[in-house]
C-alpha cells in the first residue's frame, strides 16, 4: 500500500513537473517572437509555494553561485526595489521579458513606452484578478474595469472636491501639531530620540482619513485625554465614544479593530475567508477577527451616515462616505426618490459603498503616511535640503500663526516651491507601489506598442509591469549630475555613474536658487490625465516637469490615483508643521554620547553624522518591501525633533 502512495506522489509531481516544462517552452517560443530582450525563470516570483519558502532558504541560496544571476535576482518579488534600474542596465534595454510557465512579463522604464500604456486603457486594462484580495468588504473602483469600472468611477469621484481637500488641510494641520506635541513631551528644546516616527505617520494618516473619509474624528494620545471617536457606535453625530472602548456586539474598537485589519492584511491577501475562519494559526485568527470587527464598524458607519441623509442632517462635502451614499442616490427629498434623474444615477450596492471605503481607507491611509516618514528621514539625512525647505517656508507663512494658514492661499505655494519639491523627489525614490500592473488580457487581441521607432507585438494573456523605481531612475530621461561620493554609492550597481539614486529635491526646481516664490508661483494646470480636478496632477507645473511616463507615482490617464490630491494636501500640511518651527536630525546613539557629540568639533561632527546617515542608507535598501505599498519593515531609525536653532549637526553633511 505504501509503495503505491509513493508511486502516486511520484506520478502526479512527474506530471506537474512535465506540465510545467511544457507551459515554459511554450512561453518561451511566445516571447522570442515578440523580438524583445527575455529572461526564462524556473518559476513566477508570485508563485504561491516560493513566497512562503524563499525567506526560509534565502539564507543558503546567498551562497551558491547563482545568487548574481539576471534570473534569480528576478525570483524576488522584491526585485524593483532590490535592483532599480540595475536590471534594465544588464540588458542594455529599457524594455524586457520575464517568462516562467504561468506567465509572460513585460517590464518596461521607459517613459514612451509608459505613455502608450496608460493612455491605451482599453487595450491595457489591470488584471483584476490581482486586486481580488481588495474586494473583502465589495467591489470598488481599484478591482474593477471596463464599464463596472466607469459605473464605479462615476459615483466614487464626486468625493475627492476641493470642499474634501480644505477639510483634508485643516485635520492634517490639527494632527501634525499633535504629533509634534506627542514627541518632544515636556521638553522645550529637543526631544529623546525617537523610534515611532513611521508608526506615528501611520497614525496622523489614519486620523485624516478616518476625519475626511468616514466623519470620525480622533484625537492624539499624547494631549493627556484618550482618542476620542465621534458617533463611531451611535447614529448621533453628537455623541463621542471612546475610540479604545469596547461597545455593543464588538470585541475590538474601533481602532483597534482597524490598525489589526491593516497591520494582518497579508493573510487577508493570501487565504480567502472561508477557509481564514476555521484555520488554528493565531496570525490568522487575529487577521480574521479584525476583518470582522472592522466591518461592523463600517457598517454602523454606514448605517449612520444613511440615517443622517435620510434626516437631513449630513453636510454634503464633509466626508468621503457621505458623498457616496448620495452619489448611490440616497437622498433626504422626497421628490427625487422616484424622479428621472434619480432613476438614471450610477447606482452602487451597499457591499460596494463600503468596498470603495475601505478602499479609501486603505490606500489613503498607508501612501501619505509612507510620504511623511520617508520625507522626513531624506531631511534628516540631506541638512542642506532640510536648511533650504525651512527658508521657502518662512516665506511662505512668514510671521502667521498655524491658525491663519488657509487651503487656497497656502497649498499651491506649498506645491510649487520647496516643499513640493521634496515631495516630488521622495515620490521618485520611493513611489507607493514599485511597479503598476496592467496587461493584455487573455481574449483579447495582440497589442503593438512602438519602442525605438520599431513596433513589437505582445500576445495575449501577457502581464505589464510599469516598474515605477526604474522609470523614475531612467538617466534617458531624467537629467543627472555626477554622484556625489562615487566611492559609496546609494546603490550597489544602480545608476553609479550619477546622481539619480540620490536625494536632491533641488532638482525639481526650474532656477538655480529657491524656486518661485509664493506670490509668483505658477498656477497648478489641470491636464487630460486627471479628469477629476481635484485630483491635481503628479507634481506642480512650477516645478520641472519630466516627460510622460516618466514620473508616474500615482500612474497616468484616466485610472490615476482619484485621491491624489488628498495625499498632497496631506503630506504638505503634515511637512509645513513639523518644518517651520522644528528640525529632525539622526540619532547618534551607536556611535557617541551627548556629552562626547557636545565635545566635537565641526569636522568630528559631520564624520558622525555621514556614519548614521549612511546606515539608514543600509537599512533602506535592505529593509524595504512592497505589502500593498511601499515600506520599511522589521526596523525604526531613531531621530530627534529640535526647535529651529538648536540642531547640534548644522553643518553636517553625507
């Protein structure tokens, strides 16, 4: 009987194995008919198997020959980051092929070619069946596409108006303030070194959301009273409820039940619900339950801002889910239950309202939040940046108190100057997702795109990558200047001829000096990649303006980014606070005291500071992945906040 077992196994893995070197010589035929540059993989880097073992052998397979080979860096899931442009460059083309025998990739950096894709929607569509794991609560406009996409679009847009962005403004100066106030404590002058700075954008950025989003408004820990939830359990927009209290039929808080939700989504992505809810593994059980929590809490945030229409208490324009429960046609006349107009609305479901919320929630929350961090580490990191920031600032708000500072005077001086800039360049670093999906579906007909004046043909059933970290790195299209210290490059084998790997806000800017000033900043312009104007664009028109294709962190043409804007205003709010009164510098704990940092002289110092600088260089590149964006894990870099005037490495350098 065992023998029997045994020879089983052995046919059914010979038959698997057979089948797949089949579907590989097949894919392999498909992409040298294409003409383009390839690399065969033994196997997908999303192979399900390969995810789960490759950190378990990772360290052993580190020390066969094969770890410096195109195909098994491209194993990684991980690769764009990992590499950046240093694939494109071993091939000597800006456009290639992967093939492993579930798929073909096309994995492009170039800007053209960019350009084609995202304005051919209809030709290159997302893979849907990627963003399935988004659906949880219901269908919305990221999972969708053709017409249910448009159905969705058309009621999901109304939200993001200039009415959200101004509420967006003041909450986000509100939170940053509290965040301030939360890391120096009692502390005048400088605060400890900090390590919850990424926790505490995660933090500021669920606030906003939950504020603009979903009406619940939350409060800082740090003020001395414990987060507060507005009407997070009752239908009266009056009454507050403790965010940390456990109310009704609930076993999680609000809260609590949404920071789990977010911080287990991987187990979410990966097994489907019915089988989540009988599995005995406690990551899973946590995951589980705050999926369940979460969605009471949305659906009592649901049925209260239906209450609310229905009574006519809601404020058109103040949150995100109350515009779509009137865009899904929910309304307080009576006259336009049953009218034509009332009849021809794009209609969503209620499983789709609370899918495109917490969609919103989702995506709004993390991408600001990663914006913030990562902005403020590059300060600290590049003083003279930092140095050049605060003086745009000073301009900008001059002697105002923080309670003057207004949405439509001050947001586009903001996006056309310094601190626009910073943005801009931490969105090329760093954009939120590595690479933008799309493809050529599987019924569909081939696709020609022109690459080089040439025209190439990609089959049927191809996957496209748009790999962001290397389009935006891509020295055809970016101008560049020599590496600032050739002997330690940013990246091992990316761009180490020049300086595109490095932080330089300054790039952005059009003159040698500060930019435009407030008073003269060139007016935003709306263009035909962002039908929605309240989406804006990917950066301001007073600022450089890189090709087409070539700077896409919120991607291009009509599926890009609807909350764009949101996270601009956001992140820019949040910079101004921190920087226009405070400075962040490295912690320099590993390396020296306070009473050794105070004996040092200039030179002393700034040795110092480039060593910290320069680790977390090291823990960027080796700690960053992709879960649904872009983000540091397993690691906190320590900083200190100090008032403006009391920075202790002003002159210190890289």
């Amino acid at each position: 009987m065992i023998s029997l077992w045994l020879w089983a196994l052995l046919a059914l893995a010979l038959s698997y194995f057979l089948n797949n070197l089949w579907c590989l010589r097949r894919n392999i035929l498909a992409a040298k008919a294409t003409g383009l540059p390839y690399v065969v993989l033994p196997w997908s880097n999303l192979n399900f198997p390969w995810i789960i073992l490759r950190p378990i052998l990772q360290p052993y397979l580190d020390k066969l020959p094969i770890r410096d080979a195109l195909w098994f860096k491209l194993l990684s899931v991980d690769w764009p980051w990992q590499q950046q442009y240093a694939v494109f460059q071993r091939l000597h083309a800006d456009n290639f092929l992967y093939v492993s025998p579930s798929h073909n990739y096309f994995n492009t950096a170039d800007a053209a070619v960019i350009d084609q894709i995202t304005r051919r929607r209809h030709d290159f569509p997302k893979p849907t069946e990627v963003y399935g794991a988004l659906e949880i609560y219901g269908q919305n406009v990221v999972s969708t596409e053709g017409n249910l996409w448009k159905h969705h679009r058309k009621t999901v847009s109304p939200p993001f108006n200039e009415k959200n962005n101004r509420m967006v403004w003041h909450e986000s100066l509100r939170q940053a303030q509290s965040m301030v106030k939360g890391w120096m404590g009692d502390q005048t002058e400088s605060s400890a070194t900090i390590y919850r700075v990424a926790d505490d954008c995660m933090k500021l950025s669920l606030h906003v959301i939950s504020c603009a989003g979903f009406g619940v408004n939350l409060d800082w820990p740090a003020q001395g009273a414990e987060p507060l939830a507005n009407g997070h359990a009752s239908s009266s927009p009056e009454k507050k409820a403790e965010a940390s209290e456990v109310n009704g039929d609930h076993t999680l808080s609000y809260v609590d039940a949404l920071q789990s939700l977010l911080h287990n989504m991987l187990w979410i992505f990966i097994f489907p619900m019915s089988l989540m809810k009988w599995l005995p593994f406690s990551g899973i059980k946590r995951s589980y339950t705050s999926y369940i929590e979460w969605g009471k809490h949305l659906r009592e945030l649901f049925d209260n801002k239906k209450d609310d229409i229905a009574t006519g208490k809601a404020q058109e324009g103040m949150d995100l889910m109350g515009f779509l429960c009137k865009g899904a046609g929910m309304t307080s006349d009576p006259t336009e239950v049953d009218s034509e107009k009332s009849r021809t609305k794009p209609v969503l479901s209620d499983t789709e309202i609370m899918g495109n919320a917490f969609v919103f929630l989702l995506a709004g929350h993390e991408t600001a939040a990663n914006s913030i961090h990562f902005s403020c580490l590059f300060l600290a990191m590049h003083p003279p940046s930092q140095r050049r920031l605060q003086k745009s600032l000073d301009r900008i708000f001059a002697s105002r108190p923080m309670a003057e500072w207004e949405y439509e005077r001050d947001f586009n001086a903001l996006f056309s100057t310094m601190a626009g800039a910073v943005l801009a360049e931490e969105l090329r670093l760093i954009p939120p997702v590595p690479a933008i999906p799309k493809c050529v579906p599987r019924n569909a007909s081939p696709q020609t795109l022109v690459i080089d004046n040439q025209k190439y043909t990609l089959p049927p059933a191809t996957y496209i990558n748009l790999v962001s970290l290397a389009a935006h790195r891509n020295p055809k299209t970016w101008p560049a200047g020599p590496p600032s210290d050739p002997e330690n490059p940013v990246h091992p084998t990316s761009n180490t001829d020049n300086d595109l790997e490095e932080f330089k806000p300054e790039r952005w800017l059009r003159d040698s000096t500060q930019g435009s000033d407030a008073a003269s900043a060139e007016k935003d312009v709306y263009t035909e990649d962002a039908p929605n104007t309240a989406t804006g664009t990917n950066s301001s028109h007073a600022l450089h303006r890189p090709p087409r294709g070539a700077y896409i962190p919120f991607s291009e043409g009509y599926r890009a980014c609807l909350g764009r804007r949101f996270a601009q205003v956001e992140v820019l709010a949040a910079l101004a606070v921190i920087f226009k009164n405070y400075s962040i510098e490295l912690g320099v704990e590993k390396y020296a005291s306070d009473e050794e940092v105070e004996r040092m002289g200039p030179e002393e110092r700034r040795e110092l500071y480039g060593k910290a600088a320069r680790d977390v260089e090291e823990s960027m590149k080796a700690k960053m992945g992709m879960l649904f964006t872009m983000q540091m894990r397993g690691t906190n870099v320590g900083v200190r906040v100090v008032r403006r005037g009391r920075e202790r490495f002003a002159d210190a350098y890289q």
